[in-house]
C-alpha cells in the first residue's frame, strides 16, 4: 500500500505554474540535500579506508578516493579480538533470529486458537511485558541468578520473547481464511501438521519482516554485551568490540603493527584509520543487505501501524 | 459427551471430589516445585559456603563454570576434591529429572482417564528421584565435611535440603494418593488429552520463558530495600525499609545529581516532542515529489541511518566533528589557520546536537508510519478539492494533515508516556567527562550507579529503576485515559 502512494504520478489535470515549478525545485532540492547528508558520512569512511593512508593522514581525501587499495582492511586480520566479535555477532544474529522467528511464529500461531485454554489469559501475559520493564539492575542481578553471564546463551534466550512480534504474526494469521485450515483439520490434521505444513508458508511475508527487525536488532546489539560479559572479552559482540576502538584503543596501532603487514602499510597506519575500517566493516554486511530488506520493513512498519 | 468439564461438582461421587480437588493441590505443588529449581536462595546443592550464592538448582547442574568460579582455587590445591564437584551436579541432575518427572505427570493429569492413569506414575518415580538425588547431595557434603581444610572449604547444609525433602515427601504422598484413588473405567478409553489442553502445555514454554526473562526481574526490586553492595548479604539485618527513598532526597549530592539528570531527560524528550511533527512534513512532502523513481530512492537512502548503532554513529562524529575530522580539516584549509576543536568534547548546545542526531538517525524511518496512512487516504478527496480550484497548500491544510491527526496523535501519546526513556546507547557512546553534567539522562544515570565505580550505589540504581518504571506506567494510563477522553478510543 505504501508503494501505492509512492507510486501513484501526480495527477496532470492542473497545469504547471511557474509556482508549481518553483515549488517542486525547491521540494526535490531539499530532499536531495536532506539524502547526500544521509549518505555522506557512509561514503567519507568509505573513501578514507580504501585510499592511501598518507593522503588520509593529511586530510586530503574529502570528496572522492586517491590511491585506491584495500591494505587498510587486509592488515584488519591482525586484530585477533575483531574477528572473534564479528564471529559471535554473525552466530547470534542467525541463529538468535532465527529462533526468535520459530517462537514467535510459533506463539503467534497458538494465540489465535481459540480453543486454547486460558487463551485471554496467556496473550495478556505476555503483551503486558510491553508496558513494563524491571530495570537495568533487576535484569542484570536476574541474568546473573540464572547463570547466563559471561555465556553466549545469554545472547539468544532472553530475545527469543518478543511480545511486538508476536502480535505481528498474530495479526497475520488471523487475516489466513479459516477454510483453510478447517479443512485440513476434518482430514484429521494436528495443530503442529497445521502449523509445520500449511501456516509457515502461508506467513513467510510477515515471517521475513519480523527477521530483518530481529536480524538488525542482533547485529546492531550493544547494550547487553556491555552489561553481561564484563567478564569475558572474547564474546563482545562487533558494536561492543568498536566502541571500545573507538574510546580506548591506544593499543590498537600496537596490534595492527605487530602482524604481518608489509613495513610501508605499517608506517603509515594511524589510529583513526584502524578505526574507520573496523567501523566499515562491522556495516558492511548491513549495507549489502539493505536493498534487499526495504520491502520488507516497508511492509512490517504499516503492519504494526494498523495495529497499533 | 463424555467430557469430563462438562460434569458438575455435585454430581460426582465424594471419591472424584476429593480427586478434583488433589489433582489441584498437586498442579500447584508441581508448579512450585519447578520453580524453586531457580532460586539461589533455595539451592539444596549449595553444599560448602564457597559455592556463589547466586548459583540456583538449575544453574549448578549445568554450570561447572559457576562452581569453579569461585571452588577452582581450593579443587587445585586439594581441598575439596574434583569427584565431589562431580558427585554433586550428577545428584542436582537427578533431582532436575525427577521435576521434570512431577511436571510431566502434572501435564498427563489434564487428560482423560487413561492420561491421568499412564501420568500417575510419573510423579511418584519423581519424588523418589529427588529423594536419591538429595542422598547423593548429602553423601557430597559429607566428603566436604571431612576434608582436609574446614576453614577453606567451609561444609553447609542450608534449611533449603530440609525443604526439598519435604517438597519431595510431600509430592509422593500426593501422587500415592492419586494413584490410590484412580480407578480404571470397564471400558478402556484411548489415551486422549482434550485439544484445548494440549494447545495450553504446547504454549507453555513460553510462558515459562516469557516468566524467567519478563516478570522474574521483578523480584530484583528487593534490593532496593536493603543495604546491599556487591557480594553481601540479602539478609534482615541489612534490610533498610524505605531508607534509600529518603536518602535520595536528604542527601544533597544524590538529590542534586537526580534533578540534574531528570531536566536532561525531560528536556532531551521534550525536544523529541517539539519535533515530533518533523516526521509529517517530510513524509507530505515526499510523497509531492513528482517522480516516482526518485521517491522511492529517497525514501530508502534516508531510512538507512536508522539501520547502524549509536557506536557507529559515534564513529562518524570522530570521524567528522573531532580534531582530526573533516569540519576542522575543512575550516583550516578555507581560513588557513589551523583550527583543531574537538566539537565532541564541550557541552556546548549538547542537547540540540544530540537532537539532531536524532533527528538524522530517525526521520527516514518514522516517516513510513505516515506515508502508509496517506496511502490510505480516499483520493477522491484530493480530486473533489481540485474540482473546487484548491492549491497545494490548501490541500495539504484542509485534508492531508487532518487525516494524518489521528495515527499523530497515537505517536504522540506513545512519546509522553515514554518520556522519562531515553535510550542508553547514544548517552553512553556520546558522553565524556566533559558534556556528562548536560548529556547525563535517566537510563544513563541508572547505568552508572549500577556499574560504576561505586559500590554502594546498586540499592539507589535499583530504586531510581523501580521508580521510573512505575512512573512510566502511570504516564501510560494517563495517555490511554487521555486518548479515550479526546478520540473516544484507547491507544492500549
């Protein structure tokens, strides 16, 4: 639907005053300010991590690269703690959101029975934890008593949860006609046969909306590797791991030197190069993946408009 | 039908009352008894005072890690020795199969005659599970006990192993019972559970999951009334009632500290609300733009800021805004002389330069609600305006954003009731010593009493917490209370 509105041609039924021209100048030209803005940072970390250092060092690279060559992200292998951060995050986003789509598909799906017992009961239990939360404190002392810090399960358990998509897959299946699934259940089918054979296809459009959010959430997470794994390093996740490049890394030249790059790229590596190529690489696979994600929160977002 | 809920209580013989009646006791029992598995505070296996007090039943069956935390110093000295450890998590196993056992059999028990016959069995080999488990604990603190170093490895049977013999005795005389009181029908039905209540124990799970992750935090409240610091106690001696409440408001640096970082957060939220409208005009704009192409390719360019973390978003304000960055690199060459101001590091205008990182990171994004709703504005609208001879502005005025108003207003209630969060990761990565005192909001102060330095801060973090929480639910009963009253409708 959103398509629709994008896509519909203004209507030529009025003719095009010099205002209506003046207008759509200054419309198109703000917007295309407004999206150079929102691109450039991207582009200027690009262009500084793949052009020579000593330009880079000196500034020199503003608008477009010099000296192209990709050592900068070559010598990033000597930076033993990036690859063991990109390791869990990629683990954690495929398999925490893969997970949280079973479960959530899976809850969404039993909610909309309505033979359930308790069925009220169980929905508002678990859509109740929208409106609350226990605290950074309680969260954390509760993690702690249940033995999961400092462990990767602590990365997948807690998300598998989420109330927001639950209600997403709860909506959809609701909008399947019921003939459906009658009809497999007088040929004597089970809730799981149901839900393995013909409901899992039939969601797949709010199945992959739900696992962009979740995969974007994974990868982009910080905050609980920040507060749960202060105990050990190797399972920071890539944020984490960048944030702490990016506000204490004085040794970090000291690593990227020590490896086995060549002596040239070695001299002329600074700190804020090392930091600008981890930052791409740790958007890289987001940059990727995004044009094939648009459909996809374009979808989940008016989803949960109607909604809510 | 022969279903047996259709049955009244008074039509039942006494025999069947009493079972209806056990059967509940049971479930309940059965229910507790999976729960104290998960509480620290009742660990049975908790066998030497060494062991964290912060392991549970469950955690020390699977965790050699957390025994070893703090036991590994005294198992490589020979203290306690390494078959004890093992001894113990193959006990707290045992137990753990013997309440899976009792679960087990509480599930079977909501199903027809033959269920709760076949499911009977199951709890009473549960509690002599437990019962042998319990042995095997037992038999490890008593290798604890005459070990070489007492003062080392101090041996402790907590009041919590009396209980689980009691939970576990008291399991078996209720499923004897059972057993005792269930007859066979003379016509043997299938095993059959009615549908509704497979449906309830296939979605049990995640009213576990959902239990242990979402409500059980809750508990944690409880620190705030005591005199905790880490490692301490959670005993009545500590229990300080309602001290902190009014220690946050005597002291006067805490005091002065909480209403500094309640204007940093009303204010930064209040800017969000002043430019909650931002969103509006672009999507009304966006969607004038004649070209379609060129629509949809700035829609999806602009969403993507809202795809990266606040780190990386920090990133690229090093990488522009810091000494070394573009703007100072820029302004040198343009002026000739060297300009190195680290903009990142004042206080200067810190609120407007967080909005607008705000802003940039989510405009693209929120303006999707809104160019969704005008999708589903009737376009015959806009035409019978045209027909009346209506300029742009004018049908902007009169029908795109009154039609817009109600999704607006759902937003904007949503934003008051969550006014007092701000989000943890932007405060976090932005702040430095130098902005702290302006840039320091609700999430990040709870932050930093928690893990900071302090120690004695986690009873007040807790507090500051508990507090906005429920303010925040207050807010929100506000804001449905106050959408009923202006749209007739709740936004809950």
């Amino acid at each position: 639907m959103a398509e629709s509105i994008l896509s519909k041609k203004r209507s030529s039924v009025f003719k095009k005053s010099p205002g209506d021209i003046a207008f759509y100048i200054i419309d198109i030209t703000i917007f295309v300010i407004f999206t150079l803005i929102c691109l450039f940072p991207f582009y200027y970390l690009l262009i500084n991590t793949i052009s020579d250092n000593n330009l880079v060092s000196k500034g020199l690279i503003i608008l477009y690269p010099k000296g192209i060559n990709i050592k900068n992200y070559l010598a990033l292998k000597n930076v033993s703690d990036l690859g063991n951060a990109f390791l869990v995050t990629v683990l954690r986003t495929l398999i925490g959101t893969a997970l949280m789509v079973l479960v959530s598909a899976y809850a969404g799906y039993l909610v909309t029975k309505e033979q359930m017992w308790k069925r009220k009961f169980c929905y508002r239990f678990i859509i109740i934890t929208m409106y609350f939360n226990a605290g950074l404190i309680p969260w954390y002392l509760n993690m702690l008593m249940l033995g999961l810090t400092n462990t990767f399960a602590a990365y997948i358990l807690p998300g598998l949860i989420s109330p927001f998509n639950i209600i997403l897959v709860k909506t959809y299946i609701e909008s399947i006609p019921k003939d459906i699934e009658e009809s497999a259940m007088l040929d004597g089918a089970g809730p799981m046969r149901i839900f393995i054979t013909m409901i899992c296809p039939l969601s797949t459009p709010v199945l992959a909306t739900i696992a962009v959010f979740g995969a974007v959430a994974n990868w982009n997470s910080f905050q609980d590797s920040l507060v749960l794994m202060q105990g050990t390093p190797e399972l920071f996740t890539l944020q984490h791991r960048l944030y702490v490049y990016l506000s204490s890394a004085t040794n970090l030249e000291a690593l990227m030197r020590n490896g086995t790059v060549s002596a040239e790229v070695q001299a002329s590596l600074t700190l804020r190069i090392v930091q600008y190529t981890i930052s791409m690489v740790s958007i890289l696979p987001i940059l990727c993946v995004y044009p094939l994600m648009q459909r996809y929160f374009v979808k989940g977002i008016m989803m949960g408009a109607v909604k809510g | 039908m022969t279903d047996t809920t259709a049955l009244k209580l008074e039509n039942l013989t006494a025999k069947e009352k009493a079972l209806k009646i056990i059967y509940a006791v049971f479930r309940v029992t059965a229910l507790i008894t999976l729960m104290i598995i998960f509480f620290p505070p009742l660990n049975p296996a908790r066998i030497t005072t060494e062991i964290t007090k912060h392991a549970s039943l469950f955690t020390t069956t699977f965790s050699y890690n957390t025994i070893t935390d703090t036991l590994g110093r005294s198992i490589k000295l020979n203290y306690i020795s390494i078959n004890t450890i093992y001894i113990l998590m193959v006990s707290c196993a045992i137990i753990l199969i013997g309440v899976i056992a009792i679960c087990a059999g509480a599930c079977l028990s909501l199903g027809n005659k033959t269920a709760k016959i076949k499911g009977s069995w199951f709890p009473i080999v549960g509690s002599i599970l437990i019962l042998a488990g319990l042995c095997g604990i037992y038999f490890s603190y008593i290798r604890v006990k005459n070990g070489i170093r007492p003062d080392k490895v101090p041996p402790n049977l907590s009041y919590s192993y009396y209980l689980f013999i009691a939970v576990a005795a008291f399991n078996f005389i209720l499923s004897i019972t059972i057993r005792a009181l269930l007859r066979q029908d003379k016509k043997k039905q299938p095993f059959k559970i009615e549908q509704k209540y497979t449906l309830f124990l296939m979605f049990l799970p995640i009213l576990i999951l959902t239990f242990v992750f979402c409500y059980l935090p809750l508990y944690g409240w409880r620190y705030a009334f005591f005199d905790y610091t880490v490692g301490s106690d959670l005993t009545w001696k500590n229990f300080k009632g309602f001290y902190w409440f009014t220690f946050l408001f005597k002291n006067k640096e805490t005091f002065n500290d909480l209403l500094r970082v309640l204007r940093n957060t009303l204010i930064m939220s209040g800017l969000g609300i002043l430019t909650n409208w931002l969103p509006i005009a672009f999507a009304v704009f966006l969607v004038e733009i004649p070209s379609v192409k060129l629509k949809k390719t700035i829609q999806t360019l602009t969403t993507l800021p809202y795809f990266i973390s606040w780190v990386l978003i920090y990133a690229f304000a090093l990488a522009l805004f810091s000494t070394d960055g573009l703007l100072n690199n820029m302004l040198s060459k343009i002026t000739g002389t060297t300009h190195n101001t680290n903009y990142l590091q004042g206080d200067s205008w810190i609120w407007l330069k967080m909005l607008l990182w705000g802003t940039w990171k989510g405009i693209g994004w929120s303006a999707i609600v809104y160019i969704a709703s005008l999708s589903s504005i009737d376009q015959q609208m806009y035409e019978a305006a045209d027909l009346d001879g209506a300029k742009r502005f004018q049908k902007i005025n009169y029908i795109t954003i009154p039609m817009l108003m109600p999704t607006y207003f759902v937003l904007l209630m949503l934003q008051i009731a969550g006014m007092l969060s701000n989000g943890l990761d932007q405060y976090l990565v932005f702040g430095n010593a130098f902005n702290m005192d302006k840039i320091e909001v609700l999430d990040l102060y709870v932050y930093d009493l928690g893990f900071g330095k302090n120690n004695n801060m986690i009873p007040i973090s807790t507090l500051v917490s508990m507090a906005k929480s429920i303010v925040s639910v207050i807010l929100l009963f506000l804001a449905n209370g106050a959408s009923k009253l202006i749209r007739g409708e709740t936004i809950v």
